[in-house]
C-alpha cells in the first residue's frame, strides 16, 4: 500500500512515496554498519570513491554524526534492509561557498538498477532546496556513466574535468563535476 506523505517547504507541501516495505528516512546512527557495507563495497572493488582503505562502522558513525548535524542525510530501507544513502555537504571550506553543497549516493551492489538511487537523489535535491542550497556538485569519477546518466537525469551539467587526479587499481583516475543550480 503506497502512502502519499507531505513535508512543508517554504509554504509548499512537497510529496513523496512511501510504502509499509519501503521507505527514505533519516539516517540514524544505528546504520553505520549497514552503510559501511554499502561504502566498503565501492572502497574494495571499484573507483567510485578514491579511499582505498574499507572505513570501520566506528568511522562511518562519526561521518553520519558530523555531516547529519548540518546537512541532510538519507537511508533508502526496504523489508528492514538499509539498501542506499545519500547526503550533502559543504563543497569548500570558505564561507562564501555556504550554500554550494556537495551531493553523494551509494546503492548496495545487490540492489543497483532498481531505481533506488534515482529515488535518493531525487529526495535529496528536494531537502537541499528546503534546507537553503543554491547550487549542488557532483563530483563523479571519469567512466562511471550509471552515475553521469543519473544525475544528468535530474539537470546536473558537467562543469569541470580534471585529468588523472586520483590514482587507484593501478591507474590514473578524472573526477567530472556537475552542477545543478537549484
């Protein structure tokens, strides 16, 4: 049975689905080891992310903690299962950069091609406009065309391409970064 739930943002209801299986939620600190699993996954066998070294559920909590003090953060769960997450951060340090967030997603291996990081990334352009963003960066490696394709899907242009920054698996990586000015 899907649900039709409304969240107030600046005066306007703003809908999303949501079923008694499925659902975006808060993050909470109780998904750290889930979302390390998730993460380790693309740590270990991918170049997704440039960290080499699997982050400990300790860490991730830290992580959780810190970002979602400031910054929306969100667990995809279907059946009890925390199968994705998203969340944003300041892009740059500097206060002029305030409002230029930094968007990340992560599907589990199992459950990619679902729609469930389409479901993410929507929710979470949702919450970054709520929360005051102006512009959102995605910062995706050179080849990951899922992720290009997805966010492209959402309005996000390529601004940047910077050759060979990160070095992984025995080879010289590009970061791409897209823009969405919300």
């Amino acid at each position: 049975m899907l649900k039709v739930w409304y969240r107030i943002c600046h005066a306007k209801y703003i809908p999303y689905l949501c079923s008694i299986e499925n659902m975006i939620r808060k993050v909470t600190g109780q998904d750290a080891k889930a979302i390390a699993d998730i993460y380790n996954e693309y740590v270990c066998n991918s170049v997704v992310t440039f960290e080499t070294e699997p982050v400990t559920s300790h860490e991730m909590n830290r992580r959780i903690e810190e970002i979602s003090a400031c910054y929306p953060y969100w667990v995809y769960e279907e059946g009890g299962k925390v199968l994705g997450y998203c969340y944003a951060h300041q892009w740059k340090a500097r206060a002029a950069y305030s409002r230029t967030w930094e968007t990340t997603v992560y599907v589990d291996a199992s459950s990619r091609g679902k729609g469930i990081g389409k479901a993410l990334v929507g929710h979470l352009i949702r919450e970054c406009r709520c929360a005051g963003a102006h512009v959102l960066v995605a910062c995706i490696v050179g080849g990951n065309e899922n992720s290009i394709r997805l966010h492209q899907s959402f309005g996000f242009r390529q601004v940047s391409h910077f050759l060979q920054v990160g070095r992984k698996s025995e080879r010289w990586l590009d970061i791409l970064d897209f823009q969405l000015i919300l």
